[in-house]
C-alpha cells in the first residue's frame, strides 16, 4: 500500500528464502572457537560473523585457517563498544546472534571486577539494544551455572531452570545481571532471548588459566598445583563438544524466553582432576600443595538437564573417562611432550580411582 510504513521484519521474512547469516560473539576464544568449527560444519550454507575482541583469553589461531579459507568472517572489536556493535548490525542484518563473549574468570573478577562489569553487562545490553533496532531471528545468551550460587558440599540437590539465582563472585554476579537483563528485553521489546547456562567446560583451546590446562602445564613442569582449601570443591564437567552441540540444538529448536541447562552429569572434585592430571604425566602426587581458599568459594556446582533432553533431545556423548583422554592428549600434542611416555590408556580400576595403564 502507497504510504505505508515498511516493517522493520521485513527483511527476516525475506530472509527465510535465504542463507542465514550468523553472529557469534567472542568466536576465538576457548567455548566460541569450539562453537564457529561446530556451527560451521553443521551449517556449511549459512554465514558466520566472529565478533572478538581478542584479550588474553582470545586467540585468533584457533579460527585462522576458516579466516583464512573465507568460511567466516572476522572483526575485531569489543561488545562493549555500542558504536562499532551498532554500525556491525546495521551492516550486516544479522538473523542469529550468539553472545559467548565474556570476561569469565572468578579470581580476576575478584581482583578487578570493573570489566565484568563492562563486558558481561553493558556489552550484552549493547547487542541487545542493537537486536531491537536490527530485529533477529534468535538471540542466545551463554551463562554458566555459577549464576545459581552454592549447593553445600553435603547436598544431593541439582541446579534446574527454576533455581534462584545466588551468585557468590562478581563474575557470576555479572552473568546473573546480564541474563536477566536479556529477558526483560524478550519480555519488554519482544526480542526472541534464549538462555543457555552450562556447567564447567573442558576441551582443546582453553586457555591455561582454567584448572585442566593450568595444572596440566604447571604439571609438565614439575611445579607445584596450587589446590585451594582442602581441594573438595565439586563440578560438573561438560566436554566442550558437546556443550557446542546442545547451543547448535537450542539456536535451532529453542523457544524465545525459555532457559536451558547443559550439563555433562560428571561431578569430579578438585584433588581428583589434580591427580588424573598427575597420572597422564606420570607425576607423583607431591606435587600437589594446598593454598589458601579463594573468597566465597561455591562448595558444589551440579546441572540438572532435564529440560533440554526432554524438550529438544540432547544429551552428552562424551563420557569423562573419553573426553579428558582427548583433551590431555591435545595439551600435551601442544606442549610437544612425547605421549609413548606417558602411557595414555586411561581407565577406572576396581579402586575406583583413575588409572594408567602400561600398554
């Protein structure tokens, strides 16, 4: 009709005739890396935006060779820039977006926690803001479960979508914030938010901040791990593969305002990392040193997916006993130690306890 007003849908419907064209956020770091290679494997017609700003945690060599070949492109830039998020969305029209982009790091937030601040919320209300002026298809905000607090180390209780959230640090404190900020945009302004919160990650890439690599590498150099307290504290590890797979699944299956939980029903305590750690390597248990507690330090962290294997079919494929094989194995292809020493069969004898076996 002449004189009328031109949705500003117009062109997602126009869109669905077409190739989607992707948004993912912090895409060199250790989960986002993971995620480009997945998403780009599983959706070879669809077009890939890597928006990092490649701070310490970020590597551009983990996408280098998809940069390289013009399978994604890549900008460098913060989140929390509105101007630059701004002029990329008007740009690129955007019909996904995938927020991984975050400052994630517990004792760093403690130190300092202005850039958490910066990044996990004002970067995220940018995008958001961004998302109302360039509507999308979908939304998905990546949080963790540390946003739901301290299950008590006596506790036999599971996080669900319904748990309060308690968060502890100024980190989880910020993942809090910026979740709930992204649905009151989806209950306000009608942007199609989904959340995703995931129990710890582990995998290729990561950077050595993290527990596995950081006692891997202090390990391959006969240095002390540094364990804090008395080493009980407990989480649930999800291999990074699959963590990918279930964001893929909820960006394609999720529904606008709904909160899935990933996690991978593999609760090990810190001492019990250390020494499998220890064991690949073929390190004694000496090298293991108790240091005081970090401040507010959650006792247990443990995800119930229930929701997204009933709602959208995913589970884990990656068993522990599989997935810290092949991450141990790439760290120590990394730090170019010769596997034939260390044995690399990793199986649980009747002790319970992870063991090398001598092949």
């Amino acid at each position: 009709m002449e004189g009328r007003t031109k949705s500003p849908y117009r062109y997602l419907e126009e869109s669905l005739i077409m190739k989607r064209k992707i948004l993912i956020t912090g895409g060199a770091g250790f989960i986002g890396s993971n995620f480009v290679r997945t998403f780009s494997e599983s959706h070879p017609d669809d077009e890939i935006v890597v928006l990092d700003c490649l701070t310490y945690a970020g590597n551009k060599e983990n996408i280098a060779d998809l940069i390289n070949s013009g399978r994604i492109k890549f900008v460098k830039g913060d989140i929390a820039d509105k101007g630059l998020v701004s002029d990329l969305f008007k740009k690129e029209r955007f019909t996904l977006v995938v927020n991984f982009a975050a400052e994630t790091h517990v004792d760093r937030s403690i130190v300092d926690p202005d850039i958490f601040i910066m990044t996990n919320i004002v970067g995220t209300q940018n995008l958001l803001n961004a998302c109302k002026k360039f509507p999308v298809q979908k939304f998905l905000q990546i949080s963790t479960d540390e946003v739901y607090g301290d299950l008590g180390d006596n506790s036999s209780d599971f996080f669900t979508e319904e748990t309060p959230l308690n968060p502890s640090s100024p980190y989880s404190a910020s993942k809090a914030a910026s979740d709930l900020l992204a649905l009151s945009y989806y209950k306000t302004y009608k942007i199609p938010v989904m959340i995703s919160r995931c129990s710890n990650n582990y995998g290729p890439h990561q950077f050595p901040e993290k527990l596995i690599p950081y006692f891997f590498q202090l390990a391959s150099q006969n240095k002390p791990l540094p364990i804090y307290g008395n080493g009980r504290n407990i989480r649930d590890w999800l291999f990074v593969l699959d963590h990918c797979e279930a964001v893929d699944l909820i960006l394609q299956r999720g529904k606008p305002g709904e909160i899935y939980n990933i996690g991978g029903n593999n609760e090990k305590n810190n001492i019990e990392i250390a020494k499998m750690i220890l064991r690949f390597l073929g390190k004694p248990e000496s090298l293991i040193t108790f240091v005081k507690d970090r401040l507010a330090h959650d006792k247990r962290y443990a995800i119930d997916a229930g929701k997204i294997k009933r709602e959208l079919g995913w589970k884990p494929k990656t068993s522990f006993e599989e997935g810290i094989k092949l991450t141990l194995q790439w760290y120590a292809k990394k730090h170019e130690i010769d596997e034939t020493r260390h044995h690399l069969s990793l199986k649980k004898p009747k002790s319970g306890r992870i063991a090398v076996q001598k092949n």
